[in-house]
C-alpha cells in the first residue's frame, strides 16, 4: 500500500516540458506557410498561439518570427482566442520582438496598451527603459530602471539592463561594476 500511495503521488507532479526543436520547427511551418501570399491567407489565431507559446517556453529568441505573427494576432480580431494571463504574455513577448527588430511605433502601442492596464507595473517600466535604449535614449532608460530598483532592488531586468547601457555606451568597468552589484542580491 504505501509504495502505491508513492506512486500515486509521482504520477501527479507535471514537470515542465521543454518544446522540442521538432515542435518549434512544425509549428513554425505551419504559421509562415500559410501566408501572406497573393491567395494564402494569414496563419489561424490558434497555430500563431501555439508558436508563440513554444517560443515562450522554450526561452528562443526568435524576434522577427515573434514581431511578424505576434503583431498581426494582436491586431486582428485573433486576439480573443487567448487566455486572459496569456493574452498579457503575448504583448510582452511581442513588445520585446518589436524592440529586438527596431520596429519602435509597434513597440509603443503596445507599451501603452500594458501600462494602461498595469499602471504601476516594474515589468512594464522595465519595457519602456528598453524602448528609451532603443531611442538611444540611454540617460532616460537608466533613469526608468534605477527607479525600479528603488522599488525592488534585486529586479533581475533592471539590473541587467543597466549593465546593457554602460556597455552599450563603451563604459566596460561600470558594466562589470554593476554586474558585481547585482550578484550581491
């Protein structure tokens, strides 16, 4: 009896599953082969929602892939076919695809769209400190981000994102100065 109670109890426990590169690449083909062409017609809400997903959990950078469907889901009507927790996710992972890609106004509507809905939100603050890097705004950024680790001071993307900008701005030691700050908590 008790080793089936054990048994019971391991059969319970998800574990987190990594996507294979198999289903990555399936997915893929299904939403870049379904359009735009001159008769193929955009590819459906729910593959473009799958691929998003697999690219979300299996941590791939995918930028131009994310920004093209991401972007066009979120505009059309395609949207409501998301959760409510997973249509939030969406636009971040699609806000960070536009901003990987330079595609600034697409990356402003979103943002809006996030702090409307999360006024007082650190990970929104932290995607506008990443639209002023785009901007090469680096002063505004830093100052978007040392207000969010005044709020939190162990925020992992503020911290790495002010590493990002005194590198970006050829400032080696500050970077390696701050990623040692940062080890700390």
């Amino acid at each position: 009896d008790l080793k089936e109670g054990r048994r019971k109890k391991k059969k319970k426990k998800k574990k987190m599953v990594i996507p294979s590169q198999k289903a990555l690449e399936d997915a893929l083909a299904r939403c870049e082969h379904a359009g735009p062409t001159k008769n193929a017609k955009p590819a459906p809400p729910q593959e473009v929602r799958k691929l998003l997903k697999i690219i979300r959990d299996g941590k791939v950078r995918l930028p131009d892939v994310v920004s093209k469907h991401g972007a066009r889901l979120l505009s059309s009507k395609g949207w409501r076919t998301l959760k409510p927790d997973e249509l939030w996710l969406v636009h971040e992972q699609v806000c960070l695809a536009c901003l990987d890609t330079g595609d600034v106004d697409e990356a402003k509507r979103i943002i809006q769209k996030l702090d409307k809905r999360f006024p007082n939100s650190l990970r929104v603050a932290v995607l506008k400190g990443a639209l002023f890097e785009c901007c090469e705004d680096f002063d505004q950024a830093d100052e978007i981000y040392k207000a969010v680790l005044e709020e939190n001071e162990a925020h992992q993307g503020a911290w790495k994102r002010r590493c990002c900008i005194a590198k970006a701005q050829g400032n080696t030691e500050k970077a390696i100065g701050m990623l040692k700050e940062y080890v700390k908590y």
